[in-house]
C-alpha cells in the first residue's frame, strides 16, 4: 500500500496536469480557488494538502471529479 505522502504528491501532479491541459497558469488557478500561488504550488508538488473548500473549488475549476484528483479515474455520477 503506498503511504500517504504518495497519494498526495500523485494528487497534485493531477491537479497541475489538469491545470496545464486546460492552458491555464497556476496563478489563475490560485486566484480562481482563492488561496496564494505558493499555496497551489506546494499543493501541486504533494507538500500541502488542500482544505476541503479549497479541494471543491479546484475540482470546480478544473471541471474534474473528486474521484479523479484523489484516485486517477473518473466515475460516472449516475450511482
């Protein structure tokens, strides 16, 4: 089982790979989320966790799932 560290850091590289692919700076995303740049850029390197409010509005903005940045597949919301 990986140690909870990994999943993190493996939650922020989604987070910037969304964030590039979308073609936005990480800047914009920290503005849009309300928190610093320092602050997404350490949630991105897996050095800081995002509060939950935090979490939502970056799965907001990046127009993922929470499934997606924690696990790394989406899931269909017809449950």
């Amino acid at each position: 089982m990986r140690n909870e560290n990994e999943r993190f850091v493996e939650m922020g590289k989604r987070i910037r790979s969304r964030r590039i692919s979308l073609g936005m700076k990480q800047m914009e995303l920290a503005e849009k989320i309300d928190i610093s740049n320092n602050h997404i850029s350490s949630i991105e390197r897996g050095i800081e966790r995002p509060g939950l409010d935090s979490f939502i509005r970056i799965c907001d903005v990046l127009n993922v799932t929470p499934d997606y940045l924690l696990l790394g597949s989406m899931k269909s919301n017809d449950i």
